[in-house]
C-alpha cells in the first residue's frame, strides 16, 4: 500500500506549486499593467482610490508572497514633518529597519515605496 507524503513534504509541494502559480499571475497580469501612465496615476493620487489596473499592481506589490522579511513600510519619525522608509526584518521582536530614504511628504513617501517596490519586482530599472 502506498504511504502518503510527509506533512513537510507536502508543505513544500504546496509553496511550489504557490511559487508557480504567483508567477504566471505577475507575467500574465500585473507586468503588463505597469506602464509609465500607472507610475503617473500614482505620483499624483498614491493614496485613495485608483483605476482598476493600479489597483491589482498595488495589491500584487503588497502582498508577502510567503515571507514578510524585507518588505517595506513607512515609519513616521517627526510627526506630519518627516516620513522614513524601513524594511520588515522578518524576525518577531525585531524593530523594522530604517533605510536612508526620508521625506517631508506623506504623498511623496508612499509613490517611493511603490518606485521601490517595483524596482525590486523588476519592472522599472530607475526612479520614474
């Protein structure tokens, strides 16, 4: 009679089979959405309500994809003056930490989050 997989060994099927399955959805769905009008939308409205196709990348840049490791927030360090980016560091009792990136814009912060995000995604080489 045959024995069923491991319960680790189908932990890993299953995240392979996630893996595959997140990366046709961003070759087939979300790089194509990512046009120079979308990183415009965004520059102008980063907060609030976006166009459909905006929205999907948002959510898809968004999402931890398995791992909250490196993923990036927005730290406000002098309150309505100064807005930082910082990385999740993935570890529970870990503070984020703060990369150099400052700005003096709420607005301005979050369109740099979503440059970096995409930068990271592979979908722009440089600052749009």
């Amino acid at each position: 009679m045959p024995t069923l997989p491991s319960l680790s060994d189908q932990r890993r099927r299953e995240n392979e089979v996630h893996a595959v399955a997140e990366r046709i959805i961003f070759d087939k769905h979300i790089s194509p959405r990512v046009t120079s009008a979308i990183i415009a939308e965004h520059r102008e409205r980063p907060i609030g309500h976006h166009s459909d196709e905006l929205e999907r990348v948002l959510i898809h840049l968004r999402k931890h994809h398995g791992t909250m490791s490196g993923k990036y927030i927005l730290v406000c360090t002098i309150p309505h003056e100064e807005w930082r980016v910082a990385r999740i560091t993935g570890m529970p009792k870990e503070l984020p930490q703060l990369l150099d990136q400052a700005y003096s814009d709420r607005d301005e912060a979050e369109h740099g989050i979503f440059l970096m995000r995409l930068r990271d995604a592979g979908l722009i080489e440089e600052e749009s």
